[in-house]
C-alpha cells in the first residue's frame, strides 16, 4: 500500500459498545475519520472505466488463486460472523422475530464451538431491519455493542417523495438506529445525471446526522459495471460510509465482478483522498465458501485493513447457518446439520 | 498459529496440494525412466537428473539418448507412419478422442507432476495448462475426423520431430503432438532436458489407451539430442519451440534438406496502454501477462507501453499490485509465482536485471528459502534504446516506456526484432480496432492477455518464428500437397553462337523495375539474350546486390499496398489482365523467341498467364478471414494479412507465366514483391513490366531484376527487411536460401529442385493464398453490463 497517501488521523474511538467485556473477540478498533464527501468532481466520474469482460476474469479466478484451509479457514469464517449485518426486511416481521435474530446477533456461534476454536465471544457486526421495527431491535440488543441498522429513503425502489425519504432517515435515526441504508434514485444513474444523484445523497447525508450511511447501489439495475463505478464515485463524493451493493430485492445482487467494481472505487477514493469507505455486498452471499471469496478479493484490493467491521460487512440472512456448519465440521471433523446450530 | 492468532492476522495460511500420486508414479519407476519409443520405455541408460526447481530435490533420473536411441525412436515413427496415415480419419479422431479423456481422467496427477517438474503454480498447471492439453487433443480429435472431408489432396508430412521448451512441458506436448496425429503424421518427440516426467506419463498412458506403437515416441537428453533429430535424414518435418537462437541454428541446419520446418520463437511482446482503458483491469492483464509462468512465456506482455498522461498513476497502481502477489511453494494453492525452471535461467535472468539502467522495483514480499526463485520486477524509465527494451528476458521482469499518440504507440510496439504478440488496452473500439491490425504480431489480445485455444492460431512474425499452431491455419503444419513433382532440370540461358549476325535496328535494352521506374543496373553491366536460332534478342540488365537493396527499399516503401482495399487490388490485376491480353500477339512472339517453343504454345502460355490474372484477381477480395470458435464470450478474429515484403525467384522455365503465377498471388493479398524474373527467358519480365506501367499499379508493389539466380539469392534470402522469400528456380538456391533466411527468420517457400506444371492447377489454388499471408489472430472479448 503506498504509505505516502494523505492518511487521516484516525479518532481513538473504541468499536461500537466498547472492546471490553462482552466484547470477547471483537478486538479495539480504531475507527479512521469518517468520509466527508468532496465536491462532485464530474472529470473524475467520467474517467472511470470498466472493463466487463476482464473483470469477469479477474472475478472468475480469484477464488482459484486464494483459499484458506483448516486453522486459517476457521478463522476466517468466524471473522465473516462478526462482519454480517444479520438482517430481516420482510413484510411478516414482527417484534418476536426481530427479537429472536437479535438474540442470534449476540450469540452467533455456539459457545461451545468457540470454546473449542480458543476464541471468546463474537457477535456479528449488525443488525438490518425496516424503520418500524428498530425500537425493537434496539431495545433487544441494548448493551450488547451492535448496531442496528434500518433500510431508509423509501426501501426498496426509492421512489417515495423526496420529502418523504429525508424525513424516514430522520425517523429511523430519532428510533436509535445508528446505521442508515439508503437508497438511490437509479433513474438518476440510468440518465447520467450525476449532479442530482450527488445533490440527493448529500441530503441524505446531512440526514443521518451522527448516523452512518451506507448507500445501496443496486448494482443489478444500473445497466453496466461502468454506471456502477460512476454510481460508487458519487456516492462517496457525497459523503457515503459505506457504499452497498444491493437492496436484496433486485433480480441480480452481490456478485464478485460488481463487487471487484466497487472495491476498486474504493481504492481509487482512498488513494485520492485519504479517506475509508466501507463496502457492504448483500443478497445471494449464502454460502461460507462464497464469504472466503469476497474477503480474499477484499484482501487482495484493499488490504487487511478493510477487514473489520467498520469497513466491511456482509448483508445477508442465510450465510450465517452455512458458516455455523462449517465450524462445527472444523471442530468435529463431521459435516454438520442445520438443526444442531440455534436458528435467528 | 493459533487460531486467535489468524483472527488478527488474517493471513491466508498454507495450502498445499498432496503430490502423494505423482510421488508414487515417480516410485513406481524406480525414479529412473528410460526412452519410450514403440510403445514402452527403453531401459534407462547414461542419466541426468530432473530437478524439482522449487527445492533443488532430485526428481528422477533421465536418460540421455544416444544416435542409436534417436535412430531406433525415428525407425520406431518411421515403421508406424504408413499406417496411421492410411487408417481412417474416424479411426484417428477415436485415439485422439481417448487422448483427450485420458487426460481429463488424469488431470490432477499431470497438473501435480508438472508443478513439482517445472515449478509453476499448481493453480496454473491446474486451470489452464492440463485442460488446454484436454481441448487441444479434443479440437483435433475433430480434425482427424474431419480430414477426408476437408483436407482433399492434401497428405501427411510424414515423420515429425519435434522438440519442445521447458516452460508448458505437457500444453507444448499437446500442441505439437495432437496437430501432427490427427494429420496422419508420426512423432518423435524431445521434451526439454529440465521436464521431460509429464511427457513420459503422457506417453505411458496414451500407450494404454491404445495409441498404436511408434506414432508417438519420447527421446530425452539436452540439446545435442536435438541435435540428433534436426539432423535425422529420415525425418520429414521438424518442429521446434523454443528460443530464437537455437530456432535459427536449426533454421541453417535444414537447409537444403527438403525438411518442412515451423518455429515458435520468442518475443517481446508489447501491451499497450491506452488513457481510456480500464486501468485496473490492465493492471490485472499484467500479471496474467509478466507474472503468469514467471513470465517464462514466450508470448509474455513483456514491454509496458502506457500513455504518458495516465503512466505515473499506472505505474502506482501497478506497484501496488505487485505487493499483493504471492510467490512461493508451487505446490501452494494460494501462490501466484513459483519457482524458475532452473538455476541458469535464474542466473541469467539476475544478470539481465543487475545491467539495468533503469528504475527497479521489487516489492518487499518474502523469497523461500532454497530454490530459484525471483521477485516480479517493474523497471521503469527506459528507453527504447536499452538493452532491456529489445531483448527477451524470459523471467519475471516487465519494463516500461511510454507514449503520447496511436501512432506512436504502433511505431514502439513494432520497433522489435519479434513479432509474437500483443495486447491493447483501450475502452475506445475504434481505437483499439485501428491498432490491431497496424502490429506485427501473430496474436492480439484486446483488453486481455494470453488467452489460449485450440480453435486459435498461434505463432508469430519476424524473428519469432513462422507458422501456426491450432486452428485450420495449425493443420497445414503437418500436411503437404499430395503430388509427386518430377524433379526440375536445370536451365541455362542460351549461349551466345559462335558466330554471331550484326544485329540492325534501334538499340533497345530494358532495365531493371524498381519502385515504378525503368533503372539501369548499379553495376553497369549488361548481359545478351539470345535466341535458341543464334539471334540476338536483346541485351538484359544484370543486378547485383545493391539493386536488391534499392529494389526492397522501393518495396518497403509502398507500404500502403497492405491498405489498399481487396476491391481496389482486384481492378488493378484485372487491369493488368486486360492490358496484357491486349499484346498477347506481342509477348507470344517474344516467349516464342526466346524459348523456341511453336506459336501455339506461347499463345497458350499468354492466355494462361491472363486467366491466371483474372483467378488472382478473383481471390483479392474474397481471402476471407474466419472467426474461431473459442470458448469465450468474445471473438477471435481470424485475420489473413499480407507478408510484407516478399521475394521471388521466377521459374525459368515459363517466362511470362511463372512470373506472373508468382506475383499475381503476392500482390493480391497486399504484398509487395522484389521478383527476380527467369533467369534463362528475362525479356517477358521485361515486356511486362510496361504493362504494369500501364495499369495503374501503385510504383514500388512489384519490382522486377534480372540476373543469375545463384548470385542474388543469398542476397535476397539475407536482407533483413524481406519477410519471405520464394524460389521456383531451375538454379540449385533452396538450399542457401533457407540458410540465408535464418538472419531473421523469414518464411522460405522453396522447391527444392522439384518442378511445378505451371499451366495446371499446381500452378495457383490454397497453397499460394497461404504463402502470400500470415494468419493473425485477434482476440476481442466483449461484454458490457
């Protein structure tokens, strides 16, 4: 990584909830500046390139080129644990529910898997719900250090009234929610008006106030992985902490060509700014083997300093079960059963 | 480490692959392997180590094969040979079929063997170089089925050798074996001296598989068994892949012999950055590209050319690439360098690095202890001038020059002695479209780099060989016309008589054509043409070695010929059809007179010699190129450009025709030609040349001298800037035009002394089409969303 980057001086802030007791594993961490934004630099967003089909190949090899095995992989799933936003965002959610997946949220893994792994504790990194149930799941989860996060601005589509969308990021962020999920408008990608989509995350940025924004993309709607740079360049222009694949509603979400994209935007902000966005790929990761590939690529584009919490979570619902298996296959040397492992 | 440990870390920790199998095989031999000519293994004899490169640790104990092993494998080919060409094609394509699923069936083993032999990763013996060897054997599975029916009047060369380079010891294998098995040819084959073990297994197994016995025999040892085989008078074609220097000397020592020769050569390829490409994807190319088989390929994007407003940020993001890869243990599944094959390479490749003048970075990743092993180098600020810019390192070193136009970019990228292949980044089609065409290269990738199929040809131009692996244009490497020329006697010009009549009239000398004007001789010096009758016909200019210079620097510069379109080349030859026609009387009289043949028979050449226009003519347009089939959302273009420059020696024994039946074709596929006309008959070349005046032929396309073949030959033959060079002469020059074109490695088309019967059908048809052209391949893949 070149060293002579603009780096800003990181807070001193301890993760969310402290690393003391409780914590266990999650180590302090030390939270760089947030992203400010910068002005929207046009020249910048229009050189941004892609080239599909050599990102499908970069993409194609990538899980033949890294693999962890044994020790390393274990270890590796159970930092994949603590980087999944678990999430429910379906129109049958209830308090119940959402109690219920908080409670997987503080305890992830089964003790005694830990205990045979030589690890303490570990939660995941969030919690991702709709705005009406994050008095629940804040109140579910108090004391335990995780966030929660609440899908805003009109989720899934964004097409409610502008007004509207501002105001429900207020909401969610009054309710307690300390992450907020944006949406944005894709028509504003699909026409290239970039102006009005950084004009409308700016906004949405002053909205979260304290909050942090991660902006969802929906990567399967914007046409090519070019829009997608530009999109990922925006965002962060405006202000976004994190940018985000998908909304998990879209036909195609998470993929590893969009997400080499998004990393490399990343990359390509940090180096020109000094600044960290996070990244958050969500919808379809289901499996621990396809968790191994993203965080190799993270590793491989943006180094081990983006695998934390902070700069990088998974969004996803089912993930945690298949890595829950794996584990217990780690410890055991048997394959594992769904029903052995506490559901969320 | 423990596991809290790692959770901190986040390293990616070991990964090995279980040699166990390849280790058994290698038992199983006792660790010491014999030839494996007819159908089983020799017993082992005077040895020599395989090394595993990776760790120094003796691998096997190889034998090296003595004149009577090379002499009992070429009898083995020889015995075999009749056979497997007669058997049905069907019969071909189901053992090349059963080649193809036994590797498959044995994928892991030759991947693990190969990896523990040449030290490359195992991921890349893995993912790309046994599935190639795979499709390689299916693809031409499909030929051999495919031959009765598509390769009419064609036939086997016969008995191949074939000798193959360490860095893809079983791809390199596949590529040479499968081509020249689905022909009908049989093999005797050298394996580099630092990897012959897959080549053994491959072997071994193909004989259980049912290969018949000597289509396939394995010889091993150094260089001086190479040796043995290029000089085998009993092999009929050598094929070769390797550096250019030994590609050269096996260049000098088939010639003359009548052995059909291709050779893959090395390269240094140039990989264009355009401001508009995606610049991480072509920071990703490059290390497909310079750090794929530790840049021990000979297609290698080699020499970085990126345009100057983007190269700095390029430049940083490269380096920072290079931080991330891995290098170690080739077995490891998570390495992206392994080991260099062997300890002289690493020496050289430390030596070439060491004489740098420019900037060098090596990222800060750790070496293994023991092996060879060689960090990824970037040197920056060079020039074109430096050594490293025009020389072939073969290890992992990319260095780097930049540019500020297309076309200055094309002018870098072919100012190199090779011409293997090349890649170009560009977002822009227009662009990127433009530039491929304009390089001299085999091969080129757009918006990609070495990417490989059997459907594909492979090879190159200049001094990085000639001829073609895979696809059609790969079949004709092992196939010849099927035709038994009688041989060609020699003719004389006709002496002068003894006592010669004074000649009345105007004095009317023609001169040599260069560059669209009628010169004199540099010499000065003119010779008589006379007539079978004791007439004196005319006086004939005779060329010497500085009008061969002038004749290729007028050819050279009519460059824009290779532009001109197919369209326009056909109305210029059907022009100089008509204009001909328009005189047939004329140049009948002359062919007449100066041959003594009946009026009947010069006629009959005339009108030959205007049909023979009008079928070129017919062709210029219509030399379609193809696109491949390659398993790939993109497209592999296909492309039949011209040679360059060529040079021709005219058949004596058809003044007007032969000359014409060797232009026609040149120049309808955008060639330029130096042609030396019939050295017994010039004075048609003479006529004809006013013809040419006359029909519109951009000056310098077709140049004309006259004088002693055997003279100018080695001339024509050793000029640095002819591509190709042909003879149909009666004079004995095959012999030192192929030595001759070994100074850069032109392509030679000779007749050995053989005669052609140039009113018939061997006197045009698919055999000059693909003389007069190289066969480029471009690769476009595509996609957007």
């Amino acid at each position: 990584m070149a060293t002579e980057l603009p780096g800003r001086q990181a807070t001193g802030a301890a993760t969310d909830g402290g690393a003391g007791d409780g914590a266990g594993a999650r180590l302090p961490q030390l939270h760089d500046a947030r992203n400010p934004g910068t002005d929207l630099d046009l020249d910048w967003v229009m050189s941004a390139q892609a080239n599909t089909s050599a990102i499908e190949r970069r993409a194609a090899t990538l899980p033949a080129r890294r693999t962890v095995k044994k020790a390393h992989q274990a270890a590796w799933l159970l930092k994949a644990v603590t980087l999944i936003d678990l999430t429910t965002l379906s129109g049958d959610d209830t308090p119940g529910r959402v109690r219920r997946l908080c409670a997987k949220a503080r305890r992830p893994v089964r003790d005694d898997l830990l205990e045979a792994l030589g690890m303490g504790p570990v939660t995941v990194g969030a919690v991702c719900v709709y705005h009406e149930m994050v008095p629940v799941a804040v109140e579910a989860l108090a004391g335990s250090g995780i966030p929660v996060a609440a899908v805003s601005t009109g989720f899934p589509a964004g097409l409610s009234p502008f007004r509207l969308r501002v105001a429900e990021i207020g909401e969610s962020v009054a309710a307690g929610a300390r992450e907020i999920d944006i949406v944005i408008s894709r028509r504003h990608v699909l026409t290239g008006n970039w102006r009005a989509l950084y004009d409308e995350l700016r906004e949405f940025r002053a909205a979260c106030g304290e909050a942090h924004m991660k902006a969802i993309l929906a990567t399967g709607e914007l046409g090519s992985l070019r829009n997608v740079a530009r999109a990922s360049l925006v965002a962060m222009m405006a202000g976004a902490d994190f940018i985000k694949t998908s909304t998990g509603k879209e036909a195609v979400n998470a993929t590893l060509p969009v997400s080499l994209v998004m990393l490399r935007a990343i990359r390509d902000y940090f180096e020109r700014t000094g600044y960290r966005v996070g990244y958050k790929p969500a919808g379809g990761i289901s499996k621990a083997k396809d968790a191994l590939n993203y965080l190799a690529l993270l590793r491989e584009e943006l180094g081990r300093r983006w695998m934390e919490p902070d700069l990088f979570r998974f969004g996803a619902s089912s993930l945690l079960g298949d890595i829950e298996r794996q584990l217990e296959h780690h410890v055991t040397g048997r394959y594992s059963a769904a029903w052995r492992h506490p559901m969320g | 480490m423990n596991l809290r440990e790692i959770f901190e870390s986040m390293e990616y920790g070991p990964a090995a692959e279980d040699d166990g199998p390849a280790r058994a095989w290698l038992a199983r031999h006792g660790g010491r392997f014999g030839h494996f000519i007819a159908g089983r293994f020799t017993e082992p004899g005077a040895a020599f180590a395989s090394r595993n490169p990776a760790t120094g640790e003796v691998l096997a104990e190889l034998t090296q094969a003595s004149e009577a092993d090379v002499e009992a494998a070429v009898a083995a080919a020889r015995a075999a040979q009749g056979r497997w060409a007669r058997a049905s094609g069907h019969e071909r394509a189901r053992h090349l079929y059963a080649l193809a699923r036994m590797v498959q069936k044995n994928a892991r083993l030759f991947a693990v063997l190969e990896t523990l032999d040449n030290g490359k990763p195992i991921r890349e013996s893995r993912d790309i170089d046994v599935p190639l060897v795979a499709r390689h054997f299916y693809y031409h599975a499909g030929m051999a089925q495919l031959a009765e029916a598509e390769f009419g009047g064609l036939e086997p060369v016969g008995v191949c050798g074939q000798i193959i380079p360490w860095n893809f010891p079983l791809l390199m294998l596949a590529w040479k074996v499968a081509p020249a098995l689905a022909a009908g040819c049989t093999v005797v084959l050298k394996p580099a001296e630092y990897t012959s073990l897959s080549a053994l297994l491959f072997a071994e197994l193909a004989a259980e598989v049912g290969l018949p016995m000597g289509v396939l025999n394995i010889v091993t040892g150094d260089g001086a068994v190479g040796e043995m085989i290029v000089a085998h008078p009993d092999i009929d074609k050598i094929a070769f892949t390797g550096s250019t220097e030994v590609g050269r000397k096996i260049r000098q020592a088939t010639a003359g012999s009548g052995k059909a020769l291709t050779l893959e050569l090395g390269g240094k390829s140039p990989y264009i950055v355009f401001d508009d490409a995606d610049l991480d994807s072509a920071v990703e190319g490059l290390v497909d590209a310079i750090w794929f088989n530790q840049g021990q390929v000979c297609c290698a994007g080699s020499r970085l050319i990126v345009q100057e407003g983007v190269a700095e940020r390029f430049h940083d993001k490269l380096r920072r690439r290079m931080g991330e890869l891995r290098l170690g243990n080739p077995l490891d599944k998570c390495i992206d360098i392994g080991a260099i094959v062997d300890p002289v390479q690493l020496q050289r490749i430390e030596r070439m690095v060491a004489g740098s003048a420019g900037e060098v970075f090596q990222p800060e990743i750790s070496l293994p202890e023991g092996g060879c092993f060689f960090r990824p180098t970037l040197i920056t600020g060079l020039e074109p001038a430096d050594p490293l810019m025009q020389e072939e390192i073969f290890g992992p070193v990319l260095v780097s020059t930049t540019f500020r136009t297309p076309a200055e970019a094309v002018e870098l990228a072919n100012n190199s002695r090779y011409g293997l292949a090349a890649s170009i980044w560009s977002e822009n089609v227009n662009l990127a479209l433009d530039v491929a065409p304009k390089l001299a290269a085999g091969v080129v990738w757009v918006n990609a780099t070495n990417l490989f199929d059997a459907a594909a040809g492979f090879g190159g131009v200049r001094e990085s060989g000639f001829g073609r692996e895979g696809g059609w244009e790969g079949m004709h490497a092992y196939l010849k016309p099927a035709r038994r020329a009688r041989a060609l006697a020699p003719l004389r010009p006709v002496p002068a008589p003894e006592s010669p009549k004074p000649e009345e009239g105007i004095d009317r000398t023609p001169k040599l054509y260069i560059g669209g004007r009628q010169l004199r001789p540099d010499g000065g010096y003119s010779r008589e043409v006379w007539s079978p009758r004791g007439r004196l016909l005319s006086m004939v200019p005779v060329a010497n070695r500085k009008d061969v210079r002038n004749a290729v620097e007028a050819a050279a510069a009519a460059a824009g010929w290779a532009r001109a379109t197919g369209h326009l080349r056909a109305q210029i030859i059907y022009y100089i059809a008509e204009n001909l026609a328009e005189r047939t009387g004329e140049f009948a009289a002359r062919i007449a007179a100066m041959t003594g043949a009946s009026r009947a028979k010069a006629e009959a050449e005339v009108a030959r010699a205007v049909e023979r226009l009008f079928t070129w003519a017919a062709w210029a347009d219509k030399h379609d190129g193809g696109v491949r089939g390659v398993p790939l959302r993109g497209v592999a273009l296909a492309m039949n450009e011209p040679v360059g420059v060529i040079g021709a020696f005219c058949p004596d024994e058809a003044p007007l025709l032969g000359l014409v039946s060797v232009m026609a074709p040149a120049i309808a596929m955008g060639n330029r030609v130096v042609l030396v006309a019939s050295e017994a008959y010039p004075l048609s070349a003479a006529d004809l040349y006013q013809v040419l005046d006359t029909s519109d032929l951009p000056g310098g396309v077709v140049n004309i001298l006259m004088g002693s073949h055997a003279e100018l030959a080695p001339h024509l033959a050793g000029h640095l800037g002819v591509d190709a060079v042909w003879s149909f002469s009666s004079s004995d020059i095959s012999g030192v035009i192929e030595r001759e074109a070994a100074g850069n490695l032109k392509r030679t088309w000779v007749n050995h002394g053989r005669a052609r019967d140039w009113m018939g059908p061997e006197g045009e048809g698919r055999e000059f089409l693909r003389a007069a052209t190289e066969v480029k391949t471009v690769w476009v893949p595509y996609g957007e969303g």
